[in-house]
C-alpha cells in the first residue's frame, strides 16, 4: 500500500495493486500519476501536474507491505515569475526647472510569487530609503511599488531591483530620458521540491504549467520500506 496525503487530504491511494481512485480528493483528480514499474527498483514517486500555488506545503508518503512500513515527507515550493519591471517618474521630470529638483521614482511589478525583495541604487550603491507597497492578491500572487525621492540629476543613475531569492533571479529596471523603462526579465518557471536528506532533493525548471515529481518515499526491495525522509 503507497498512499500520499496532502494536509489530511488523499492525494493519492495504491493497494492491491491497482489505484484506488474513488479515495481520491476531487482537487487532485486528473492531476496525478503514478508509475507503478517503478516499485521493484523502491521508487515510490507521484507526478502532480498543472501546479498551482494552493498547492504548496507538505506531503507525505506512507508505504507498507506484509514485512513493514515507513513514512516521509517532502516540501512543495512554488515560484510564480514577476512580469517585467517598470521604473517611471511621477512627474514629467523633462520639463523640471532645475537639476537639484527633487523627482520621484515608480518601481511597479505584478503576477509573482513569493513574496519578493525590492532594492534601489544609485550607480551601484544601495539607496538609503525608499517606500514600498507590496500586496497579495486574490490568487496569492504578488503586486508590487516602490517609491524613491531622488534629485533629478541622478535619475538615469538609479537602479530598481527586484529579488525572488526561491527563484534566484533578479529583475532590474532604470528610467531612461524617453520615459522608455529598459531592464532585464528572465521567463522561466522554477518549482523546488526539497526534503530534509539530501538525496530526495529534486529541483525543476519547467515552463508556466509544469509537471513536478514528487520524490520521498524510496521502498527498499526486500528490507526497507523507506529511506532517507523522516
């Protein structure tokens, strides 16, 4: 019997030795998969599709047979990309009077996840304060703002930087003199899957509706059931 759980819901049920689908939560049917030519080598893997980010947290894996069982766990992390970052002026900072004005910049970015970590800087070194205005919306995602006050003669000097340290990708934007925002975005999907042995560590870059493999549960052939999650 493989049976994974998901917060004290059924993700997944194997006995007998066939799938026992009609266990199965409605939230996870059509999602899963599991390869049952897998189990004489101890893989006890299920592919979940179509991620989502209500679908982070812990899963656990329960395995037993005539001899003996195990249990482990593995930790689903979702990143959703940010779209592009724009840096704007709030005012029509071409038409200021004087270079000692002060102006103040729009950081602005939308549609990510986690939570991100917004920076600004000013050839290279890090502004002293800006205000920021990060909110979650009503997928989970995440919009972000952030102001900084600067002196107009340093506006195509500043820098705006956006970090999605799960993601390990840095979004940056600067303002430039045709009000046209320019900056670097990486399109990419990354889902990790980590659990606290270093063998069933599994990290996937897939695209915007990817597949994830849920590895943790390892049934040795003849002894043990499972290894290396606890």
């Amino acid at each position: 019997m493989i049976q994974w759980n998901f917060q004290g819901i059924n993700v997944y049920l194997y006995d007998n030795g066939k799938e026992q689908l009609q266990f199965q939560n409605s939230r996870y049917q059509g999602r899963t998969w599991f390869n049952t030519s897998g189990l004489p080598e101890g893989d006890a893997s299920l592919v979940l599709s179509n991620i989502g980010i209500s679908d982070e947290g812990n899963y656990t894996c329960f395995v037993k047979n005539s001899q003996d069982r195990g249990e482990g766990e593995v930790e689903l992390l979702v990143v959703v990309p940010y779209g592009k970052v724009t840096v704007t002026c709030l005012l029509p900072c071409q038409h200021l009077s004087s270079l000692d004005d002060n102006v103040t910049l729009l950081c602005q970015s939308w549609g990510g996840y986690p939570r991100p970590h917004v920076m600004w800087s000013i050839s290279g070194i890090s502004a002293p304060e800006s205000m920021e205005n990060i909110t979650e919306t009503h997928d989970r995602t995440f919009s972000v703002q952030s102001l900084l006050v600067i002196r107009t003669q340093l506006i195509l000097q500043a820098e705006c930087t956006l970090k999605n340290q799960r993601a390990k990708e840095d979004l940056r934007a600067q303002y430039s003199s045709d009000n046209v925002t320019t900056g670097a975005h990486k399109n990419q999907k990354l889902i990790c899957v980590t659990c606290d042995k270093d063998e069933l560590k599994l990290m996937a870059h897939k695209g915007i509706i990817p597949s994830l493999v849920l590895i943790g549960c390892l049934l040795g052939f003849f002894l043990v059931l499972l290894l290396g999650c606890k």
